[in-house]
C-alpha cells in the first residue's frame, strides 16, 4: 500500500462515524416510552426499519409476541425452508492477553493455558468429523504475539482440506490480515463487540487490546473492506440493557449490509454464562425476553443468519429452533484439545446443552426441521 492508499484508509469513513452521531440517551428513552400503537405499526412494516427495530424490541412488544413469533415462523420458512446449517467450534488456544471480568480465558485467571499444534489440531479434527460436521467455526484468546497471523495462516490450510465452510472468531486483525486469511480459505469472521455501551466496556475490558472500544467497533468495516463471504456481528446479553445492546447493533447491521452489500451477515444472541473468576449479569435477559429479540431480528431483517450456541438449555433450545434461528452448534467443546482430551479447567464458560450432535438433529426432526451438516463448496 502506497502513502496515497494509507492515507486514505485512514481517513474512510466507518461505523465508529455513525455511532458518534447516536444518542444512546434518546434511544433508551424511546424504547422505554414506547407504545402499544407503536408495536401495532411496526408489525405492520418491520422489514428494514430501524424505527420498527426498536419498536419491537420494547417492553411494550412482550403483549405481541405471540404475533411476532406466528410472522418471524413464517418468514423463516420462506427465505430458509426447513434447514438449519449445523457448526462446531475447534478452541485453538486459550491464551489471551486481554483483562475481561465475564471470560474464563482472561489473562489473571489462574488456569493451564494450552495452544494446539499441527499434530493436536489434526487430532480434534478426527473425532468432529465422526461426529458429521463439515462447518467449523475456529476460536481462541486474543494473544496476537503468540496466537496471530502467522500461526493463524499456519493452520488455516490443514483444517480447510477437512472443512467446506471455515469461520473464525479471534482478535480483531487489520485489513490485509484478513485479505491474506481470505486466500487461505478464510469464509466468514464472528466478531463480537460484547456490549456497545462505552462505559460498561470500560468497565469489563481493563487491560489488553481489547479495552480499545472504537477499534474493536471499527472491526468489522475492515473484515468487510477484506472481502469476507459472511461477517457476524454480537452483544454479550447480560452485561449492559440487553434491548438497548440489540437495537445498537441493529444500527450496525443495517449500516453493514448499506455500504458492505456483498457480505452476508449473521448474528449471534449468547447470554452471560457462569465461568472462571466471572461476573454475574448487570441486566437479565430472561427466556421470553430472548424469544423477542430473536422475532424481532427475524422481521427486521428476513435474509439476516441467526445463530444459537449451547450456552442455552436442551428445552429452550428446542424451543427456540423453529423461531428464526438458522444455525446451531451442538456438542461442543471450549476448551483446546477438549475433544480428544475433556477438562473442564480450560473452558472458557459453561455449556448448557450437553446433548450429543445426533440427538440435538433428532430433536429437530421431530419438530418438522431440517439439520444442514453441509451446505457450502467453494466450487459452488
């Protein structure tokens, strides 16, 4: 990249332009002061609207979630038919250099720290395969020195001739980081920005990196500017006003999708889990009040992935399948080398879906559902 080039990369504009210019005061007040004839308009034109989003994502919206549910069914089924695409995720490394209360992976937690070799990596991935998983989503600690690029670029062919579709969900990494990760088979970046409330961030990152809001908030315009198929965005439910979090990344999703058309996009809805040295929620997002984020999503955006990890209950999550979501992981493990070797020490927090991919897939086709193990060629 000439000087010409940096210069204007660093001067283009991104989301980090836009959320200055939203007044997260305002929004709070409108949601909160939100009626029930707001709700009934909305329900009436939620595709695309920001103002719906908010609508229905109120306290006001729990009287319909009956009627957001029948709706968020029904287009479902329209844009994805019966299928639900099945993933895993493969936990390279638990190293991370960053200070975060709510992670058991966080750099004072006195815990084995493990990162995979070649050898280790090809190990877990034998017993996925077994499993019937041809969509792996790669996670670790954010220790860029020692858990970066390089070693990123190292493994990333290995797992891709195993794998037809490979996700990562790592420290965010700059423009070319991605463009070379891209070129080793790279198809889709998970990258969440846990809350979108400055002050509550500070508070939960407070060392490292990752205590830098506005570059992790910027994250994503460089994932996509990389040219990446599918970028996910998420809020870690609990840490702040869940319906404030949700709406403001609505705002992020719709700037995304505006001026990054070529992505897909997916999101991501986990609630705070108990873990290692961890904090308990500031504000409880409660079954019912999941329920109405994921319908809400669903009208806002009918074309938008939603994805469902085992953080939630076999029951709920059952529950759940049929509502929006789009994607599902099931016997998972978070912790490096946990599929070979299980050790609770090492996870990053509690699963609460312990079900064994087979009987998560039964679970769905007694309910009319589809489980998707592939769905992706790159020749395709």
């Amino acid at each position: 990249m000439n000087n010409a080039e940096d210069k204007m990369a660093n001067t283009q504009k991104s989301f980090v332009d836009v959320f200055k210019q939203l007044s997260q005061a305002e929004l709070k007040l409108r949601l909160y002061s939100t009626t029930n004839k707001d709700v009934e308009r909305a329900l009436q034109r939620p595709a695309g609207d920001l103002d719906s989003l908010l609508a229905l994502l109120s306290p006001a919206a729990e009287l319909y979630l009956e009627q957001m549910a029948q709706q968020s069914v029904a287009l479902t089924r329209q844009r994805f038919g019966a299928s639900i695409g099945m993933y895993i995720p493969l936990y390279l490394s638990n190293l991370c250099a960053n200070e975060c209360d709510y992670c058991g992976f966080t750099m004072s937690n006195k815990i084995k720290r493990k990162t995979l070799s070649e050898n280790e990596v090809q190990d877990e991935i034998r017993p996925i395969k077994a499993m019937g998983y041809d969509s792996i989503l790669l996670v670790s600690g954010e220790h860029e020195t020692k858990v970066g690029v390089p070693y990123f670029k190292q493994m990333l062919p290995l797992i891709r001739n195993e794998f037809s579709h490979v996700a990562m969900e790592v420290q965010p990494l700059e423009e070319q980081d991605y463009k070379e990760l891209v070129a080793e088979g790279l198809d889709a970046v998970m990258l969440y920005q846990e809350t979108y409330n400055p002050v509550t961030y500070s508070e939960h990152h407070t060392r490292g990196k990752k205590s830098d809001f506005a570059y992790r908030l910027e994250s994503p315009d460089r994932v996509a500017r990389a040219g990446v198929d599918k970028i996910g965005l998420g809020v870690l439910l609990g840490l702040d006003d869940w319906r404030l979090d949700a709406l403001l990344m609505g705002h992020h999703l719709a700037y995304l999708e505006k001026t990054y058309w070529r992505s897909r996009y997916s999101i991501s809805l986990p609630r705070l889990r108990p873990c290692t040295g961890g904090v308990g929620p500031k504000v409880e997002l409660t079954d019912k009040g999941l329920v109405q984020m994921i319908c809400a999503f669903r009208l806002f955006n009918q074309q938008l992935e939603i994805s469902l990890s085992t953080r939630e209950t076999p029951k709920l999550r059952d529950n759940l399948f049929a509502l929006g979501v789009t994607n599902v992981s099931a016997g998972s493990s978070t912790q490096p080398g946990g599929y070979v070797e299980p050790n609770t020490e090492l996870d990053q927090f509690e699963i609460s879906d312990e079900r064994s991919p087979q009987l998560v897939a039964k679970a769905m086709l007694e309910r009319g559902l589809n489980p998707v193990w592939k769905d992706w060629e790159t020749g395709w």
